[in-house]
C-alpha cells in the first residue's frame, strides 16, 4: 500500500542520494584495496581465479588461498550547508568512517597440461557512518552493504608462450540505507526512512598471459561492468507511517581493463608494473522509485527521483617491485596512483590519492606459506559545490585508508 504525494523528481533523492553516492564509488575498489596496491594482471598463485584466469596454467600445483583483509576509510569535509527553502546555512566539519570486512578464498586445480580450472568466493561487508551531530546530517546517511561473489574460472594453455582464461562472476548484493538521526536542530525534521533492497547479477573476465621471455611475461584483464536491479522495501515508522513495497533503483560496478608487466633482474629482484582503466562513466544518471520521504511534517512515497552522478573513466597506476630475502622469505613494495572518478558537483567525494603498500611473505613449512600486507591511501582535497532545488553544499571533502590482510596459501 502507497502514499503519494506528487513532488518534484529531484524534491528528496538529490540530497539524500550524495552519500550512497560516495559510498558506491568506494565499493569494488576496497574489494581487492591490497592486490590492487602490490600487484595486477600477472598473477602466479590461485588469486588468478579473480585477477586473470589466463594465468590458471602457470600454477602446477593445486592451490588453496584463504585471505581476509581489515580496512577504514576516514574522510572530511569542511564547508557549509545551506537549506533554500527555510533560509538556513551551517557550517563546520563532518567526519565520516567507513568500516571493511573482507574475506575471500581462491582455488586453482591443475587439469592437464592444457587446462586449468579454479574457484573464488570473495565477500564485502562494510558500515558507512557519519558523526551524530554533523552539518552534512541532511546530504549523507548510515549505509551498511553486504556483497558476494562466486567465480567459477578456466584457463588454457595455447602454447608454451601464450594462456588465456575466463570466469564467471554470479554477484548478490543486500543495501541497508539509513539516514542520521538524532537530535533535531534548526527546527528541521529529520528524515527516518529505512530502505533495505537486494539483488543479483551476473558478470565475467577475459584473461591473457603472455611469457616474453623466462624472467619476463605481460598479462591482460577485461572484467566486465555488472548491472544490478536492487528491489526491496522503504519504510517510515513514526509519527506517521508509510511504506513501500516496489522500492528499487539500478546500482553498476564498472567494466575495468588491467595491463601488467612484470620483469625479474634475476632470482632475487624483479619489479612490477600495472595500468587500469576504469569505466565509471557508466555512472552517469540514475533513477530511484518509491522511496519513503518526508516533507515538513507530512511522510509519504515519492514515486520517482532522478539522480545525476556524472562520473568520468579514470586511471590507476602502479609500479611495484619484489624482493626475494631467501628462499623463505619474500617482501614486496608498491605505490600507485589512483585518478578519483567523481565530480565535486555531484557528490561529496575525495580527489586523486596516492597508494603506498607493502607485503612480506614467509614458507612456514614445504606447502604453507603465510603473508602479510599493509596499505595505506592519501587524497587530495576535493572541491565540493552541489547545487539542487533543496540544498546548496560547498566545502572541500579529504580523506585516508588502512587496510591490512593476512593471507594464507597452502599447496598440495
């Protein structure tokens, strides 16, 4: 059962939706935040499942790698709020802390000498929150995001110089969106919608590994961009209640192309290098429908609301290089460049950041191997002045990331 109220497209969403915005944007790069800070497409272990199926035949061996990483990000922004219709502005800072839980498991089994098959299972659960008392309080919200993905993949041997592979990637994803609530300032209501929607998807990637020479090989991946078609509920609880049972909207993750070379100078050193192309400019507009409101003191259902998010492609870039101690130890050092997709007109976002890494590795025993990696993330400081039929925002957004993880690799 709807309440409807007719109101602009943009009445509601335009504010609300910058930071599930921001939150998105944040999604599948933490997912892989250590490999994408240490390595790439040339990929020698099972986690070739997930970076470049094409690499699977390298692996003689049957394979287990079980992961699990930490992470926070902590971003702030200084500016000010200014709501049209009341005449009010406020101004100070906003802290906001996000919160990264990810496990995964990867599975490679040699075939024969052609084909190789494996497996990966690798989980996101994450908290986005923003401090009780914030200027932002009306333009971001309490987010919580649960993802999964199962990737079956194969890989096949051309000749002695050449593998390619491909997977699938079966994604299902559950949405807990949230506004702040709290003490109320300014006589404004604070919204109290819960909006809870999942959905499923399907996606894959194309993988080539090519042995220039033996200390030398380049690699390929194309992961297709996945569309998700989120449905679920929105609810408000009181004083008035309303709810929505036909609540959904469109949520993408981008299509991203990988090219690595990797070059060792002998049996101890060797250095890495990766270049990613990133297609968020699938990112460019989105529509939410039936979403619980409130206006004043009335709640009802809006039907529709049109979001623009206006992303562009970007680039990430890492050089990194590997350094083998002994035969038992290994330690791995990396930096990269990574150009921020967003657009401060849009959605309050960090700029470029520069990521430092690093790894080591230690074989316990003939086939158990543990490692352990830190990253840490530096963003520039982003301009922000989002203008809508609600709301002026202007300030500058900047932020960090940790995030640590411990592998284990045991091998038959």
């Amino acid at each position: 059962m709807l309440m409807k109220k007719k109101p602009t497209k943009e009445h509601h969403a335009s504010s609300y939706y910058v930071g599930i915005g921001l939150l998105f944007l944040c999604w599948p790069l933490h997912a892989s935040f250590i490999e994408q800070t240490l390595g790439a497409a040339v990929v020698m272990d099972a986690t070739a499942v997930y970076f470049n199926p094409g690499a699977l035949t390298a692996i003689s061996k049957t394979q287990l790698i079980t992961q699990g990483t930490l992470a926070r990000s902590q971003s702030q922004f200084t500016g000010s709020a200014q709501q049209l219709s009341l005449g009010i502005t406020e101004s100070g800072s906003a802290t906001t802390t996000t919160d990264f839980i990810l496990p995964s498991l990867y599975i490679s089994i040699p075939i024969n000498d052609k084909f190789a098959g494996g497996f990966a299972v690798v989980a996101n659960d994450f908290n986005s929150d923003l401090e009780g008392h914030s200027v932002l309080r009306y333009a971001q919200a309490r987010n919580h995001i649960d993802d999964i993905d199962l990737v079956p993949a194969v890989g096949m041997k051309i000749n002695e110089f050449l593998s390619i592979g491909g997977n699938l990637n079966f994604s299902h994803a559950h949405f807990i969106q949230e506004p702040i609530l709290g003490v109320t300032r300014l006589n404004v209501p604070e919204g109290r919608s819960l909006n809870n929607s999942k959905g499923s998807s399907l996606g894959g990637d194309f993988g080539i590994l090519i042995k220039l020479a033996k200390k030398t090989a380049m690699g390929f991946n194309y992961r297709s961009a996945i569309t998700y078609h989120l449905n679920g509920t929105s609810s408000i609880k009181g004083p008035q209640i309303v709810y929505s049972d036909n609540y959904h909207f469109k949520y993408w993750t981008p299509a991203r192309s990988v090219l690595s070379l990797s070059h060792f100078l002998n049996e101890k050193v060797g250095f890495i290098g990766t270049i990613q192309y990133l297609q968020w400019s699938i990112f460019k507009e989105a529509d939410i429908y039936n979403f619980a409101t409130q206006s004043g003191s009335t709640a009802f259902i809006n039907p529709q609301a049109h979001i623009k998010y206006n992303f562009h492609n970007s680039w990430l870039l890492t050089l990194g290089t590997i350094y083998n101690i002994s035969s038992k130890w290994v330690v791995r050092v990396a930096g990269t460049y990574n150009q921020s997709p967003s657009n401060g007109r849009f959605q309050i976002s960090t700029g470029d950041g520069l990521v430092v890494g690093s790894s080591m590795g230690y074989q316990l025993m003939k086939n158990f191997t543990v490692n352990c990696s830190y990253g840490h993330a530096f963003f520039k400081k982003q301009n922000i002045n989002i203008e809508t039929a609600q709301n002026i925002i202007t300030g500058f957004n900047q932020g960090v990331n940790d995030a640590v993880s411990l592998r284990l690799t045991f091998t038959a």
